[in-house]
C-alpha cells in the first residue's frame, strides 16, 4: 500500500488513479467531439511496461501549471524529478531511462509515476515495473522518413535504411514528385510544377508539356543514331490561325548541376507538336545502374518541367 491506501505494483491495477476529482468522469470528457484543450489531467501511458532500458510516459495537461513528474518505488522513496516546471494545456511526452537522480540504475522492481499539480494539490498516478529481463528493449530506426522507420522504437541504434533518391522504399522510381521547383531532392516536398498536362489533339491549346515517355528509359541500337534512348513527347503552346503571333519555345534536358545533354528550340511554335528525340547513351553520365534528369520547358514567361530516368 501507499501513503494513500492504495495497492502498488505492476501486478495490481496498472491503470492511473488520483485523489483528485478531475478524473471521476475523465475518458466521457475527453472523448466529447470538439472539446478543447483537455477536458481533464491524467497520466494516459507508459510504453512499454515492463521496461528493460527506457520508458516513453505520455501524460496530458487540462490547464496552465506548475506540475512536477516524479518517480517514486514501492515505499513510496522519491526516485527521480523527470519533469518540472510550468506548463500549458497539451500532450506531453517524456521518457524515463530507469535510472536513480544521481544517474545510477534503479533495481528490478514496480514503481510508480506521480503528476503532481503544485496549485492545487492533486495528483494522478500510474504504476509501471522495471525488469531486466524484458525482451523489449526499445531499440531501432526512430527516423519517420525511413524505410525501416519503427514506431514503437524510443532510442535510435544506427539501423534507419533510406531509399535512394528519386525511388520510394520498394524501388520505385518517383523521381517526378521528389524534386523541389529548384530541381533540388527533397523527399518531404512534392513538386506542384512538375509536367503541366494537356489533351493532345484537342482544339482548346496553351502551353503544355505532358509527361515524356517512356519513363524511365532504356537505351537501345536505333539504327542511324546508334546505341541511343528514344524519347517522346508532347509541348502545345497557344495556337493561332493566322499564323502572325508565334511562340518561342526552348526545351532543355539538364542534369544535377545544370549541365544540358539536350536541347530543342523552335522560334515559331504554334500549337501542339509531338517529338520523338534520340540521345546518344555516351551524352548520358549512368550512376549506380539508373540516373535522374531534367525536361525543362520555358516560352516566354511559361515555365514547366518533369524528371526523367535514364537506366542502363
């Protein structure tokens, strides 16, 4: 028993308790729709429990205080301060190493989590158990971005697998959205000017550049061009019949530092036209099997582009 006449202990009840009433009827507020902040304080979890190494606790705040978090063991000898101070209304998330405050380990055993609330004298409280022996030791790739990236993992080991660029973490290639405007990688953006499609053949024309095809390439023997990578596409700019307001297009192919290994210019582009270009593989810099380029196509003060991969 504690000071409190309650039971302690992992093996007892594992859920959180208070001496305070803002919990009686705590998981009907917080579940009401729309109810914000916090209906109510609490301690929500401990993850995972038992715990070999470290424990992730997760504790909400209703309203702006001064709150201490505080380990205690089963005689109720004040362990750690693992947080302190004032705080706003919100969700906290802090993790417990297991560890004494002068940093030594704490022995196998229950102990409890106590959310203390300064003002008003009331406290929630949640019983966990530290035991060497668990499996569980909350290892692993802590990095949201990552192929191998594991949610319940609280302390990163080294082992985060990335995708390689312009690819998601099957070996797809997605290189057409994982580029900024820039032309810089940037897995978190999705590039909005990327390609800017149009129905070809259809009489309502404006610029246009739909994506190149195929996509991505392989190189073949074409003939009079030799080894080369056949690629196709379609740009429209608007059309006029009488033919007196023409359009100055430039379409570019670049690589990574801005380099142009294809270039097709018309000065009286009026309309739709479709393109079969063939570039020669020695024009072509292949890096681990597969390399990004990029179309590039500007008139005026239109401006479009869309990646491409060239494979070997």
């Amino acid at each position: 028993m504690d000071v409190y006449g309650n039971e302690i202990g992992f093996e007892g009840d594992q859920g959180y308790h208070t001496n305070c009433s803002t919990l009686e009827d705590c998981s009907i507020r917080t579940n009401t729709p729309g109810y914000t902040p916090p209906a109510c304080s609490s301690i929500n979890q401990a993850f995972p429990n038992p715990f070999n190494t470290i424990t992730n606790i997760n504790f909400t705040l209703a309203q702006s205080l001064e709150m201490t978090l505080k380990i205690f063991d089963m005689d109720m000898n004040e362990i750690k301060i693992i947080d302190e101070g004032y705080k706003n209304p919100g969700v906290y998330l802090i993790s417990w190493d297991g560890t004494h405050q002068d940093g030594s380990i704490v022995e196998d055993g229950y102990y409890r989590i106590i959310l203390n609330d300064l003002d008003e004298d009331s406290e929630c409280y949640y019983n966990i158990k530290k035991d060497s022996n668990s499996t569980y030791y909350n290892y692993g790739c802590t990095d949201e971005l990552a192929c191998n990236y594991d949610p319940e993992a609280i302390i990163g080991d080294n082992s985060c697998e990335w995708a390689q660029e312009n690819f998601d973490c099957y070996g797809n290639f997605n290189g057409i959205t994982e580029t900024d405007e820039s032309g810089n990688y940037n897995i978190d953006e999705s590039d909005p000017f990327d390609w800017c499609e149009f129905e070809f053949n259809s009489s309502d024309t404006g610029f246009g550049l739909n994506p190149a095809y195929p996509n991505p390439l392989a190189s073949q023997e074409w003939g009079p061009f030799g080894q080369s990578y056949q690629l196709c596409y379609q740009f429209s700019t608007p059309y006029d019949p009488t033919w007196s307001n023409l359009n100055n297009l430039n379409i570019d192919i670049i690589n990574n530092e801005g380099q142009s290994i294809y270039n097709y210019n018309d000065n009286y582009a009026n309309g739709q036209t479709a393109i079969c270009a063939y570039i020669p593989v020695a024009d072509i810099e292949i890096i681990e099997n597969s390399t990004i380029y990029r179309m590039v196509m500007t008139s005026g003060d239109f401006e479009c582009h869309g990646d491409i991969q060239f494979n070997q």
